[in-house]
C-alpha cells in the first residue's frame, strides 16, 4: 500500500514538473467537430463512432453537429462544444 501511494506521488510530481510527461500521462483534447464539420480521423483516433458523437451532443442539448463550431473531448472523457453565433442568437429569441 505504501509503495502505491509513493508510485502515485511519484507520477503527479513528474507530470507537475514536465510538460512532456505531463502530456503523455494525462493526454491532450481533441477536436471531434470544427466548424459544423465532423473530424473522422479524429473521432477513429479516440475510438468512437458518429453514434457516440450523436449521444454526447445530445446531451448537451445539441440535435445537429452543425450547429457547433467547436466540440473537443478532453482528456478526462468529457465534450465540451462552443456553438455558433447564429445558432446562440436564434435561442435567446425563442425565450
């Protein structure tokens, strides 16, 4: 038990103090949607599918991947999605 808890101590001192280690232990975000446009290579690269991307979206109350600038999937398995400007503007009429 000891042992564990000075291999994790270890490993977050090093990803603190290195950038490059830091990269390789906790990874990098990846953009899955630019500008309306679904990044295949990308989406394979994470091991997903449209399906997947189609469910994360919707949970974000997004019906359509056009209606996303940006959506990138972070390292800890999370989207995070900015929308375009038109499709902003158009909900804040609806309310």
């Amino acid at each position: 038990m000891i042992l564990w808890s000075l291999l994790a101590f270890s490993v977050a001192l090093i990803g603190l103090r290195s950038v490059r280690a830091r990269k390789i232990l906790d990874g990098q975000p990846t953009i899955l949607v630019k500008q309306g446009r679904i990044l295949e290579k990308d989406l394979a690269k994470q091991h997903l599918n449209i399906d997947d991307l189609s469910m994360l979206l919707r949970n974000k109350d997004i019906f359509s991947p056009e209606e996303v600038e940006f959506a990138i999937l972070e390292p800890d398995g999370k989207l995070s999605v900015l929308k375009k400007e038109r499709t902003a503007a158009c909900n804040k009429k609806r309310m």
